[in-house]
C-alpha cells in the first residue's frame, strides 16, 4: 500500500476568519501532498501567501507560508492507497501544475455551497472540491455528495484518514533542518500524536 497526505491549514485574516465562522472549526484550507513533509504539495488557493484576491492551483511552499503568516497551525493526515491510485493523483497534480494558468478559485460557487446546491464552473474550484474530485476520481474516497460541496469540515471529519501531525507551521519547517542533521523529529514535541506512517517515513521507532 502507499500513502496520500492531506494537510490541513489554519492561518490568520480577514478571510479566513469568515471561512472559518462559516465552517465551525479551526482548519479551512486543505492541500493534497505526495509526502508527510509537504515538499510536494499541491492545492487552489493563494498564488501568493499575502495577496488573498490571487488564487488558483500553484504547489505550496510552507517556508513562503510561514514567512507571511508565522502564526500558521497545520495538521497532516495520511490516507492509505494503492500504489497506482497514488501514480494516478500524481500524474494529475502534475498535469494540472503545467497547466496551472488555466485553474481559478471558484467565487460564482461560494453562494450556492452555502446553499447547498451543486453548482460547477469549468476549471473553478475550492481548495477541498479539487481535491475531493481528484480522489474520488482516483477511488480513494467516496463523498457521496457533488465534490462542489465537500468543504474542509468533510475532509475533517473523513473516518479513514490518520493524523500524523499537528502543530505550528514553524515547528513543521524547523523539523526539517533537524532532519537533514539526522536528528530525529518531533523526538520531544510529537510523541503523543506523530502517527506509524509518519514515524516510519522518518525512521523514528514506533514506540509502545
């Protein structure tokens, strides 16, 4: 088996803030990743960290993320599939950076998300209908519902996800250089919450 990432973004603003009213929980952005450290990230959402108005499909890059937002909390979950399924969602996410230009957030659907009605522009997406299309189209997951409706609160809520992270942002970019030294990560910040596919990725024996 392999091992798809969903990670899970909290950071401050204005925007945010209304999302996250709507929403009822903490976490309102969601980016798919091929790894548990976020080198290969990918979602809709801002082309860059500061300018909220800009958005469409770009990878992600926790360390210009942190720069402007340092107050940023993250959690990543590991979803389990096979190692095609996992090809598939790569070559996707790859096709789609190519072609990044012609992906855009959707705004015509934000009313009829909160109405609840399925509504779907072409190449117009949230951060969580794109990568709910994406896996369901992959046979990772199975929403029942139109992907235009599945918000982060369902990715939240999705039973067969692990979490193998949650923290600050910084501490996550931080775990890297400790990495590259050799160091073990999270060895004193993650024990209670650093899951087996994390700790196995790392090297970290699993402790009892």
């Amino acid at each position: 088996m392999a091992q798809l990432y969903i990670a899970f973004v909290d950071t401050p603003g204005l925007f945010a803030g209304i999302i996250r009213r709507v929403l009822k929980q903490k976490y309102i952005h969601v980016a798919l990743s091929l790894d548990p450290r976020l080198e290969e990230a990918y979602s809709i959402g801002r082309r860059h960290p500061s300018v909220p108005l800009i958005a469409g499909f770009e990878k992600e890059d926790k360390r210009k993320i942190l720069k402007a937002f340092p107050g940023a909390d993250y959690m990543i979950c590991s979803l389990e599939c096979t190692t095609e399924q996992k090809e598939y969602v790569e070559e996707r996410l790859q096709e789609a950076m190519r072609k990044r230009f012609r992906y855009h957030y959707t705004i015509l659907g934000l009313p009829f998300l909160l109405m609840n009605i399925p509504f779907y522009q072409k190449n117009h997406y949230t951060c969580s209908s794109y990568a709910a299309r994406l896996l369901e189209e992959a046979g990772i997951c199975r929403w029942g519902k139109h992907f235009s409706l599945v918000t982060p609160k369902d990715f939240f809520e999705y039973r067969e996800k692990q979490k193998i992270f949650e923290g600050s942002l910084r501490e996550l970019v931080e775990s890297d250089r400790t990495a590259d030294a050799g160091v073990p990560v999270f060895h004193l910040a993650q024990p209670a919450y650093a899951g087996a596919a994390y700790r196995a990725y790392r090297g970290v024996p699993y402790e009892r």
